[in-house]
C-alpha cells in the first residue's frame, strides 16, 4: 500500500459518519459488519478473516470519497461486496502459493461469480429508492431479528406481511431476471 491509499484518521472519520451520524452507533455498526465479515471469511476456511475484514474495510474507506454521494442503501452491502472481491483474490493468492495448479473451470467459477456480483450491483442500481429499501431491509438480517425486521418493514410502509411479502417476492423476481439477462451478456 503506498501512502496515498493508506487510511487517514479524517477518511476514517468519514466512514464512520457514513455509517452513522452518531459516532457511538457508527462504532457499533463497524463493529458488528466487522464480526460479520470475520464470519464470513471463516466460514469460507480463510485463516486470515481478521486481516481480510481489515483490508474490507481499508478498501471502502478510500473508496467513499467517489461513492458517499451517489450511494443509496445500507452500507453493509457494499462491505459484503467489496468482501467477495477480496475473497477470490485471496484465493488466487493462496492456490499461487501453494503450488497448486489453478484449474480452468476454477478460474471460470470466480469469473462468473464476480459477473454476477457485478451484475446484481447494477440491477440494485436500477431499482426506484423505496424498492431498493424495502429488498435490502427486508433480505437484511438472519435468525429473529428478520421476523421482527419485516414486521418493522411491513408497518413502515403501511402494508400487512403478507403484502411485504408479495412486493419483496416480486422484485426479487425482477431483479433475477435482471441479473440472469446481465450475465447472458457478459458470458
């Protein structure tokens, strides 16, 4: 890293206003995506998950400069995106350096991985702000906090669970089709 991508106290500020504009909440949102992306790599057998979560975060933060004003959404999912990216390269990484022989239809797993990632990023974009608010609540949370999440949901917008449920179907629906089209045209 060369000292113009090095993460300053300021940019990292930044990212906490980002994520909250009270700094105690920022602070419990960066630890809890940060726990979250520790998971994640060490579901996926990386023995690195701490620096790889690290390096997820370093990497969204000299990133928000160009991304905090057009960015809708919750910050969460970009940290997950940017979080698969970093997986594939650290599994490049380790296949190098252990000696192994990276296989053709390896290579064409994480190509068509990353399309689709790249794919769903710019179908979400494509989304009106209230449905995009609605998917990445509604899809947001694990165990109970997603039962009590989609009730919280389903009274924001004044409809019963049922509707909510419907309308989430509905543009999940769409937003399958966008990526399956998407992909069709990358591959």
């Amino acid at each position: 890293m060369t000292k113009e991508d090095a993460v300053t106290e300021e940019s990292f500020d930044v990212l906490l206003c980002w994520l909250d504009d009270n700094r105690e909440l920022a602070g419990q949102k960066y630890e809890k995506i940060r726990r979250r992306l520790i998971r994640i790599f060490m579901g996926r057998g990386c023995f690195e998950a701490e620096e790889l979560a690290d390096e997820t975060f370093n990497r969204v933060t000299r990133k928000l400069p160009q991304l905090i004003d057009g960015y809708v959404g919750e910050p969460i999912l970009y940290f997950l995106n940017v979080a698969e990216k970093i997986y594939l390269e650290w599994l490049r990484k380790q296949k190098k350096i252990n000696g192994l022989r990276v296989k053709e239809t390896d290579n064409q797993e994480e190509i068509e991985i990353e399309i689709e990632y790249d794919c769903l990023e710019n179908c979400l974009s494509t989304l009106h702000t209230s449905q995009y608010r609605l998917v990445v609540e509604y899809y947001g949370e694990e165990g109970f906090a997603k039962i009590e999440n989609r009730r919280q949901i389903a009274e924001s917008f004044g409809i019963s669970s049922n509707a909510l449920r419907a309308k989430a179907f509905r543009i999940r629906s769409r937003l399958k089709e966008c990526v399956r089209k998407c992909v069709a045209k990358k591959i």
